[in-house]
C-alpha cells in the first residue's frame, strides 16, 4: 500500500493498481474481505481510478471502503466519517451534490459527536464549502470557510499548500458575494 501510494505521487498509475490489487488480494485471502486493512487499500486504488477518469470504479472502491469501516468500527466513527467525506469529496467533484453534502453533513455530525473527531472538522468543512461554492452557494461557502480556517492555521504551518488553498477558496467566495 505505501508503494503503492509513492506510484500513485508519481503518476505510475498500472504499477500502483497493481500494488494495490495485489494487496488486497492477500488481505482478503490473509483476513477475510472485510478487514480494517483493506480499507485505505480501497481508497487508494479509487485514487488511481480517479486519476485514470474511471469514475463508477473510482466511487465503488470508495463505497466499499466505507462499508469496510462501517462494519469494522461502527456507522459512528471516525474512520467511517473518514470514508463518508472521502466519498463526499468524489462526489462533489462529479457535480453531484446533494448526495456529497449528505455526506459531509453526516461526516461533521459524526466528527462532532467523537472524541478527536474535532481533527478532521477543518477538512470535512472546508470540503463542504467547496461543495456549496461550486454550486453558487456562496454564504453558506463563506461561513464554513471562516469556520474551518483558524482550527486549519493551528493544525498546520503557515505555508501549508492546505491552509493556503483554503483561503484563496475563501477570498474567491467572498468576492462572489
């Protein structure tokens, strides 16, 4: 999986999935077919199909990650929101909307709800925001930007590519006012 993730940075896209195959052939064989271990497994080789534009296999590696982490930590936790706003994200970018903020309201309520959840808050909301702003919602956009963005300063360096991203989303929103 780590490998596979380096192909991944590298644009060495046959050689990742076949990483990736290859290893959750052997957690399944290894574990069983619903392993905690073979979810980031999942969701990287959705990475890949994402990066090769095969959307329905990009969004059905993303779904069974999250129901590989449903089942193993429970519909109510971290990894699971984890997985919900990964999905979300995907979603979101394939303008479908309604179904990406379904699930990055579901994710925030979870992460809201669980210790240490308050970590990926940030994320979660600056990804819903972005959601709202590609569809010309942009006070809800500005509101949850300014929300996400002083836990983001204090999780991350100034110069985070992160951080940095956020709030060029956040001006261009304001501007869109």
């Amino acid at each position: 999986n780590n490998l596979a993730q380096v192909y991944l940075n590298e644009h060495r896209y046959d050689e990742a999935r076949a990483l990736l195959m290859r290893a959750a052939a052997a957690w399944t064989t290894a574990l069983g077919p619903d392993h905690a271990y073979l979810a980031p497994v999942s969701t990287n080789l959705a990475n890949v199909y994402i990066a090769r534009h095969k959307w329905a296999d990009a969004r059905h590696c993303l779904e069974r990650a999250l129901e590989i982490n449903r089942k193993q930590f429970g519909a109510e936790s971290l990894p699971a929101a984890r997985s919900q706003a990964d999905l979300a994200s995907f979603l979101s970018t394939r303008h479908l909307y309604a179904e990406g903020e379904q699930l990055f309201a579901s994710a925030l309520a979870i992460e809201a709800r669980v210790e240490g959840g308050n970590v990926e808050m940030p994320r979660t909301m600056a990804n819903l925001a972005a959601n709202f702003a590609q569809q010309g919602r942009y006070a809800e956009a500005a509101s949850l930007y300014g929300r996400a963005l002083p836990d983001l300063e204090r999780q991350t360096s100034r110069d985070s590519t992160r951080l940095l991203s956020v709030m060029d989303s956040y001006v261009e929103t304001l501007r869109k006012l």
